[in-house]
C-alpha cells in the first residue's frame, strides 16, 4: 500500500470530523419526523386534560351554585338552633351567586342571661350540615368532591341580634372592633369552613364577650310592666268628643331598645339603659276602624289626635306609633 503524505492524512481526518460535526448539528436542527408526532401529540394530550379539568371544575361551579340558591329558597324563614341555654335561630341568604349573607338571633335565658363563645360556631356548623345535607354526602365527602371550586363562595357573617325578653341589641355595638371584624364579620371562603382543622374557626373566648348586669332583666321586667299599666290608663278614653280603643295590652309590641352610649368595652358589662316602645294594632275611632279609607277625623284631625296620643306616652318614656 501506498504511503500516504502525512499532509493529506491530516486533511482526510478534518473533512472527517467536520462531516460528524454537521451530522450532529443537522440531527439537533432537524429531528426526526417520528420524535415531533411523539411530542406534539403529548403537548396535545395535556392541552385536553387542562381543557378537561377546566370543564369539570366549572361543571362542579354551576352545580355547586344552584345547590346553594336551592339552600337559601330553603332557609328564607328562622331556623332554630340548639343551645345548651337560650334559643337560638339562624337564616341565610345567597347574594351574587357567590356569598352566604347569615343573620343569627339568640334570646339567652333570661334568668341567667349569657352569651355563649359558641353562638358563631353553631350557626357556622349548620350551615355547613344543611349544605351537605342538600348534596346527601358527608362532610368529608363533600369537601373531596367540591374542594376546587370552594374558594369561589364564601360566607359572611352580616348580622348578630341578641334579644333578651322584649330587649333588642346588635353584638357588634357590644365587641372590640378588631376581635368583631377578624373573628366573625369577615367574610370566609368554603374552603376554608371546610378543611379540617379550621372546626373552631368561629368559636370565641368568654372574656371577647360582653356580659349583663345583675340586675338587667329585673330592670327590664319592671319597664315592662310599667308599659302595661300606662297603655291600660291610654290606650283607650276620648279626645274632644271622639272616643278611641287601641284594643287590648299585646306584650309582643314592646321593644325595648338598648342603648351603648354609656357602655364601656373595656369591663364589657351591660347594664340597664333602656329606650321603649310600643307598637299597637289598628284604633277604632268612634267604633269605626282606622283604615286609610274609613276614619270619622278629618285629616288634620287625624295628624292632630295622633300627634296628642304620642305625646301623652312620651310624657313616661314610651315611644307611641299612634
């Protein structure tokens, strides 16, 4: 065999490896028609399952919706809730297809009137129970099933009335701002009242609480009766020859309002600082019914008889709706 000049050799291996070089290079521009099926139709794949799971979580969003409009057709009226004292009742209504608007009522015993660190709990855990109740599953169930589109409803404590006897006050006048506004006025996801742990999210410290004085149902129970006696010697006689009856003493058109100008949050203690009023029924006048088409009076007359009633009442710090 020929001897190869030394020179040449050395070029034959350049062109060689330069001849790789662009074979590598080409492999990596141009990879083979087999490798691009393979990935476009893996991309492909996922676009669907995120496609997918899109349509199923906005599925479970419509379901979950009209599941919810169903519960707050279901609870337009007071539902009662269970206190270890007092009675309790709760209502809801869902506003802009995404938040659970709840109002609680609690009318503590009036022997030993207490607030209980519960109250908000309870009314939570039964929503949460009627929701699950409405979908027939259990708490676990619903939470696996619905757990990607909970956060997208929430709930929102919109208001606390504790009436005690004929008493009626609002809890948030009687509670630190920041515990009232953290602890029950701002609004929760679903979620959140859902994921396990979270079961106390709701429940409150007695010292966050405001208590009543000794002597506030006995205060209130005298005013009450006071009420009574003055409507008994009022609610019936004459005005410039015009008889008038506003029929028999109803106990149940007595509100007696609690007014917080004299509370202080600091000892949390309500005491008895009462405004009345009294609601009655329709009048007879001269033995005809008032009604907006039937009444002897004129209507100067009317405004002026009314006007004379009121006064009377006021005169021992009641309120009249004449």
């Amino acid at each position: 065999m020929a001897n190869l000049c030394p020179r040449r050799v050395q070029e034959e291996h350049w062109v060689q490896e330069e001849h790789w070089v662009h074979e590598e290079q080409r492999e990596l521009q141009d990879p083979p028609v087999e490798y691009c099926l393979v990935k476009n139709y893996l991309y492909n794949m996922k676009i669907m399952d995120i496609i997918s799971e899109q349509a199923g979580s906005d599925l479970k969003k419509v379901e979950l919706t009209n599941l919810l409009l169903k519960v707050s057709d279901d609870l337009r009226y007071l539902k009662k809730l269970k206190f270890t004292s007092g009675t309790g009742y709760i209502t809801y209504r869902f506003v802009s297809k995404r938040e659970f608007e709840v109002y609680v009522t609690y009318n503590p015993d009036p022997v030993n009137p207490i607030i209980p660190p519960d109250l908000i709990k309870i009314a939570g855990d039964e929503l949460i129970n009627i929701i699950c109740l409405a979908r027939d599953m259990s708490k676990d169930e619903f939470f696996d099933y619905y757990e990607d589109v909970l956060y997208n409803f929430r709930i929102h404590i919109e208001r606390i009335t504790i009436t005690l006897m004929e008493g009626i006050l609002f809890l948030k006048d009687y509670m630190d701002n920041n515990i009232y506004n953290v602890k029950i006025e701002r609004p929760n996801s679903l979620y959140i009242l859902f994921l396990s742990g979270n079961e106390n999210l709701y429940l409150l410290l007695p010292e966050q609480l405001p208590r009543f004085s000794e002597d506030y149902s006995t205060t209130m129970t005298k005013l009450v009766k006071k009420c009574k006696t003055i409507y008994t010697a009022l609610g019936k006689g004459t005005w410039k020859g015009h008889t008038y009856d506003y029929g028999k003493f109803n106990q149940p058109s007595i509100t007696v309002h609690q007014m917080n100008k004299n509370y202080n949050k600091r000892d949390k203690i309500i005491s008895p600082d009462f405004e009345i009023s009294y609601s009655p029924g329709h009048a007879y006048i001269d033995g005809v019914k008032i009604t907006s088409n039937t009444c002897p009076l004129n209507y100067d007359e009317k405004d002026e008889f009314k006007e004379w009633l009121k006064n009377r009442f006021k005169h021992f710090g009641i309120d009249f709706s004449a």
